[in-house]
DNA sequence: CAGTGAGCGAGCTTCCGCTTGACTT
C-alpha cells in the first residue's frame, strides 16, 4: 500500500509525476476546480459577509469519493496543484472536500516537470497559503455577482436568456466599437507616385522602381506632378547604407499560439486548443493553457544542443524573455517541445503543422539576431525639389529567421523596403520608363479576427488562458456575434500615368471592405452592449478588470480583507441594479428613420421577439405594419429607403384556380405562394418584378416535377413505402426514412417485395464508419 | 419553413476559471 497521495489537476502531468516517485507515492488527479457555487442561484450570502455556498461540482462528484478513500489510506496527502490563484482555492477546496488532517497534508508546488524538481518540492512543503485563496474566493465572488445580477436585467429588459460578465461583455463592447470606427471611416484618398527608372551596368539592363514618399492631395496635383516629369531628367542622388537587425519573439503562450496558428495555419482558436491539446496528452508538448514566456532550464539546454547541431554555434543565443502582460500569474512554462530533437511528429495533419510552429518558434527563440542591410537611395528630379526614393533590405546574416517568421495582422500597403535594390552609385543617370500616380484609399481600422480579439484581450488583461476559447464560444452562442465574410462594394479610383511622352488618365474600379472570417457585432450584442454601457459603464470599462485584479494582488498579499474589497464593490453595484430594473426603458435599439410618403406615419426598426422588424405606425397604431430584416440588414445601417423596400412584399400576382398568387420573401429566399402552397422562386427572379405568368411558369414547373416524382406506390398494401424520384436519382421511402436502390435494379419494375427485401439489406449494412482516423 | 411583433404568468435562462471526456454527425 503506498504511504503517499499526491493530487495534481491534471491526468496528463498524474501520469507522468507517478513514474519519477517509485512505489511509495500514488499521484491522482482531481481535474481542475471540484467545488463552486452552486449553478441554480448566486448562492452567496450578500448580508453575511458575503460567505458563499460551495457544492462539489456534479462531475467531479466521483472522483472526490475515491480521492477521499484513497486519502484515508495514506500517511501523507500532497497537495500539488498549481502555483497560482486558481491553483492555490484548489487545494483549499479538497484540503476541505476531503475533509483532510492539517497535519498529514502538505502543500507543494513545482515549475518544471522533472525528478529532480519533483523532488524538491518535496523536500520543501509549506501550507496552504489563505491569503491567495481569499483573493481566488474574491475574484470567483465579484464574477458570480456582475454575471447573476446583471444577465436578469437583460431577460427583463431586452429578452430572456441572454447574458453579462465581467469578460464577456467588454469582449462585445470591443467588437461594437470597432464596427462603429469602421462604419464611421472617413476614407480621404491620397495619390502615390511610383516610378520605373531604368540604366544599364557592366552591359546589363536593370530596373530601379522609386516612389515619392509623400502623397499627393488629389487629382490636379498628380497632373501637375506628371507634366512637371515630362522634360525631367533623374539621377541618383544618394545611396545610402545602414544596418539593421531583427529579434525573435519569445517562445508562445495561449494567446501567441492562437494567433499565430490563426495567420499561418487558419486555425480557429478552439481548434488550436483541441489540437494542442492533443499533443499535451501524447507529452509532445508542454502544458498549453499558460501566459509564461519561461523556458526550463533543461528546455534551454536542449534548444542548444540542436540549433549547435543542426545549424552551428553562431545560431544560438541564449535567451531569457519575460513576461509582460497584465495579471500573468504563470503557473506554467511556455507552450514548447518536450523534445526539442524532434522538429516534427507523428499524426494527423493538423496536429503535425500545430507541433511544428510550436517547434520552430522555441527554437527561434534561441537564435541570434538576424543581421540586415537597408539601403535608401534617393532619386533627384531636375524639374522639381522634391526627391523620390526607393528602399531596399538585404538579409546579411539570417540568424533565427533560418526556421522562424512571425506573421503580423497589418495588411501593409506594399512590399516596400524588402528584396535587393539594384546596382546604383550616386550620380548614376537613369531613364523614366514609365510613372504612375495611382489613387489609394487608406484602410479603415481592422475587424477583429477571434485571434486578435484574444489578442486585445490578453493586452487588457481580461480573461485567462483557460477562458479565451470558451468565452469566443460564448458570445457567438448568445448570438451577440457573429463569424463570417462580408463581400466588398466597388469602389472607383483614379489611375494617371506617364510613358513615353504622354500623359493618360483612367478609371478603374476595386473592391473594397471585402471580410474573411471576421467578428461582426450582431443587432442583439449592440443593444445589449448599449444598454450595459449606458447603466453599468463601470464594469463595461476597459480596465475594470485591471483594477479589481489590482485588489485581488492586495489580497493575496495580506494587505486587504476579501469580504471589505467586495463589500466596497458590491453596493454602489447592487443600487445600479436595483435603480436599473426600476428606471431603465425596456431597449429595443428603436430608430426613427422617417416618414412613409405613402401614409404619413413613422417608419421604425427595432428588435422584437422574433428578431430584428421595420415598423410603419406607432406601437398603438392599430393599422400597423411589421416586415422581418432581411438576412444581413442592420438596425444601425437601416435607411428610410431600405425599410420601405421591404413593405413592397408580399405583392399579390392576380387569381389562379380561384386562389390568390403572391409573391414574397421568407428565410430561404424569394417564394410564390398560392393555395397555401410554397414555390421557391429561381435565382434569376427579382421578387419585385415577376409578374402572374411567370409565376403560374414556376408553379406548373413544381407541379409537374412532383408529379414525376413518384415512381411507384403501393396504396392499397403498404401506402409507407414508395418508390420517388429525388435531387439523387431514385430511391425507395418508408415512412421517414430512404433507401438506396442497387445500381443493377430497374426502380421502374420494382415489387413491394423487391423493396420490402431492398429496405431489409439496406438496414442491415453497417453504419458509416466515422471518418477522420485511418 | 414561409408567422409572429402584446400581455399574463409559470418556469427557465445567467458568471469566470480550473480540468477532461462523453456524446452525436
């Protein structure tokens, strides 16, 4: 029987623990926290000095009964969970769940999962630290009583089941007021100048491309600019010489990883999370929910021994990086190899590319700086004062750009400043092949990709490695926002150019504002957004949660008492509520847009129950009217004209065997109705503009479609099976369930026996086999 | 699936941060 019980939180790290201690010690692991407030209510006395109500968590109900068996057994129960906040209210919770003897339980930490550090912490146990489980107790306690006091505002105000936190809401407040900033751009277009400049050396031709590092106001200006070139000569003025160098990142954390396995993979960030996760259990990697830039000191001597033998000594450069970012409580090292010999690693595709990024970036991490040459060389025009300039950058020494390059979000305007200049000297005479001016829009602010809202996130200290994948989730779940594309709209644009003498202006036209796989804010997240920012600013500010987290730092330290911090908190809160819930309108996000000419009333939009409207007439108008926002319509972005678009439908087509023909539109497009049946309209149809013939087209084309659709019926014997005609060819229906029909069989000949022995084969087959593992 | 949009009232929804599976398609 062994004499020691060692918990940790996670199985992985269980395993591995277990293999160092011999047959002495049992190491399990309690998978995270295992007791917290209860779900159903706040479960927190606020007039008791705010003493919460713990409850074992259901799925953790198991696992704690065997810890307490296992724990009654044993000399010794080690507690070993993480070094942190979290960590620290873990072993309080199972030094209590477990209802443990102070003194056969001891409290140990380690940052490196090996014997030796293993050991160590076992020679240096210490107790449960109070002071930082208070803080915990803190932050669980002031989270629990933003989101439960402020989501049943939301129900009561705007609609039920929607939701508010600490986390989540800023996440929201960032995503609207950056659709805001982007909506609100005002795009003021400049006109660049890039010019060919050719010459001749040692016999050979090139080409030097220059630009004017200015740009100019508008149209006339380029015009002026272009005549002024006409008779000009050019030279090289200088040429310019600098070195330059590039350092690498330092090796990922949670939040890196996402971003980077976002740009260079396309990985969504709960993807990376399963994938790395993956790899954390196959011990390929080290733990991947961490904000510690750290690297073990065996981790940096196995970077060493490879980048010595795979590139030589002057590659490496031993590196040390800190961690920067608010309320780091680095419990872990960085997201790494556990075996840097391996640049790459067995498994599916995916989880190969994932390890290989985490591989190339530790390892870059200890490389030398790369070395560079930029070179400016100045191009003088002998008709104007004003020099243009073409810069050029040559890798001198890679360094760790050797198996390394961060990618970055900004989409620059040019590749300006990369590649090797020609050969030039000063003085050098050159030839203009060709000058264009071309007009350039700048770019409005970016759309937050999940990335690098994780990103921003992660700047303001606002969420934890834990939660930056389940808090994207939620607020997708809860339809605040939405992942997708948005197509651009053209936009015109001037393009002047000079050659061989002559001067030509052209309009061209480009797309623009063009998304892929952005975060927009949906009308619902904007309301409510609205509605919290206009009676909680507090906690909808960007640094409440570094404020607070500032006081949780003060608990921990024995400087302030958990329940004051939350008391202090907690009344000026609850009164807002409280003043809220009495004061506040019920929110809509309600716009005026104007007046109907038709009728004379007021055109609105709004959210009602079902969703986003346009309304003609006031709420207690009795003759009102209501139409759905079509798919992609915004309440911000509604205009009088769009709404009135929408009132134009249903339109009603004339009579068809007695019955009206209308046509409208529904949530899967363009329809026809007639006689309470559906008859989608084709593509090339404008729902404004068909008329009664070619709306009886499409219902005779329906009709006589389903009329061949049935094959064979059996209506007298078995009227459940048929044989139809589908979108696939034919096959045999029973009740709700299809069948294929063998290739060799005639559908048109089939028997009920024949298909009654058909339906029995088919089912017999063996389902699918899951695809995805080989 | 092609409507609905108001109100009543029962019963429900909801937070953040630790951890993994157990479930289908």
């Amino acid at each position: 029987m062994p004499k020691n019980l060692v918990i940790v939180e996670s199985p992985a790290k269980a395993k591995t623990i277990e293999g160092f201690l011999g047959p002495d010690y049992i190491v399990k692991s309690c998978f995270g926290h295992i007791r917290d407030l209860s779900k159903s209510d706040i479960s927190i006395d606020v007039n008791n000095n705010y003493a919460p109500k713990y409850e074992i968590s259901p799925d953790k109900k198991e696992i704690i009964k065997e810890l307490t068996k296992l724990s009654k057994s044993v000399d010794t129960v080690w507690l070993a969970s993480d070094e942190d906040r979290e960590g620290e209210a873990i072993s309080w919770h199972l030094s209590e769940a477990l209802n443990l003897d102070q003194s056969k339980t001891k409290r140990i930490v380690f940052h490196e999962i090996t014997k030796q550090a293993i050991l160590k912490a076992i020679d240096k146990p210490r107790q449960i630290d109070y002071n930082l489980v208070n803080a915990q107790q803190a932050r669980r306690i002031l989270d629990r009583l933003v989101g439960y006091e402020l989501s049943p505002i939301l129900w009561k105000k705007i609609k039920p089941s929607l939701s508010a936190g600490r986390v989540q809401s800023v996440a929201v407040r960032l995503l609207v007021d950056r659709e805001r900033e982007v909506n609100g751009f005002l795009s003021v277009s400049g006109f660049r100048v890039v010019a060919l400049l050719s010459f001749t050396h040692q016999g050979k031709p090139y080409v030097l491309k220059a630009t004017l590092p200015r740009k100019l106001a508008n149209e006339q200006e380029a015009q002026v600019f272009l005549e002024s070139c006409l008779a000009a000569t050019f030279n090289v003025g200088s040429v310019e010489k600098k070195p330059a160098k590039r350092t690498p990142s330092a090796p990922f954390t949670t939040s890196t990883l996402q971003q980077e396995a976002s740009r260079k993979l396309g990985y969504s960030v709960s993807q990376t999370m399963v994938l790395a996760q993956k790899l954390y259990e196959a011990g390929k990697i080290t733990y991947m929910r961490t904000d510690s830039v750290n690297l073990s000191e065996t981790a940096l001597n196995a970077a060493r021994e490879q980048i010595n033998n795979q590139f030589g000594e002057r590659y490496h450069k031993q590196r040390q990086f800190t961690t920067k970012s608010k309320g780091a409580q680095e419990a872990h090292e960085a997201i790494r190899p556990t075996y840097m010999e391996n640049p790459t690693t067995e498994g599916d595709s995916q989880e190969k590319r994932l390890y290989e990024l985490i591989w190339k970036r530790t390892l870059a991490s200890q490389m030398s700086d790369a070395e560079l040459e930029r070179t400016v060389v100045k191009v003088s025009i002998s008709t104007q004062k004003e020099q243009l300039e073409a810069q050029g950058e040559v890798i001198v020494f890679d360094g760790f750009l050797k198996v390394y390059i961060e990618s970055t979000d900004d989409l620059s305007e040019d590749e300006e400043g990369s590649g090797l200049l020609p050969p030039v000297e000063a003085g050098l005479s050159l030839n203009l092949d060709d000058m264009t001016i071309t007009e350039k829009f700048p770019n409005s602010p970016p759309r937050y990709t999940e990335a690098s809202l994780v990103k921003k996130l992660e700047e303001l200290g606002i969420g934890r490695p834990s939660t930056y994948a389940p808090t994207i989730s939620t607020i997708q779940k809860r339809n605040y926002v939405v992942k997708e594309d948005r197509e651009g709209t053209p936009r015109n644009y001037t393009v002047l150019v000079l050659k061989k003498g002559e001067i030509t202006s052209e309009k061209k036209v480009e797309m623009t504002g063009a998304e892929k796989n952005k975060l927009f804010p949906t009308d619902i997240g904007t309301v409510v957004n609205d509605f919290l920012m206009e009676h909680f600013s507090q906690i909808m500010d960007f640094h409440f949660t570094a404020k607070v987290e500032k006081e949780f730092d003060e608990i921990a330290e024995g400087m302030q008492e958990w329940t004051k911090m939350i008391n202090q908190f907690y009344h000026p809160f609850h009164k807002d509520v409280e003043r809220t819930l009495v004061e506040s309108e019920r929110a809509t996000g309600s716009r005026l847009l104007g007046i109907d000419p038709k009728t004379n009333k007021n055109v609105y939009v709004r959210i009602g129950r079902y969703g986003a409207l346009a309304q003609i007439g006031e709420s207690d108008d009795e003759e009102k009217k209501f139409s759905n926002l079509r798919s992609g319509q915004r309440l911000e972005s509604m205009t009088l004209e769009d709404a009135l678009e929408l009132f134009k439908l249903p339109r009603n087509l004339g009579d068809f065997e007695g019955k009206d023909m209308t046509v409208g539109t529904g949530r899967f497009g363009p329809y026809i109705r007639h006689n309470s049946s559906f008859y989608s309209l084709p593509k090339i149809d404008d729902p404004l503009l068909v008329d009664a013939d070619r709306a009886l087209e499409i219902i005779l084309a329906k009709r006589k479609a389903d009329a061949e659709k049935v094959i064979m019926r059996f209506t007298d014997t078995e009227p459940e099976i048929q044989v139809l005609n589908g979108r696939f060819g034919p096959y045999i229906t029973q009740g709700k369930e299809n069948f294929k029909i063998p290739k060799d069989r005639d559908p048109k000949t089939l028997s009920l026996a024949d298909c009654v022995a058909i339906i029995a084969d088919e089912a017999n087959k063996p389902k699918k086999i899951k695809r995805g593992k080989k």
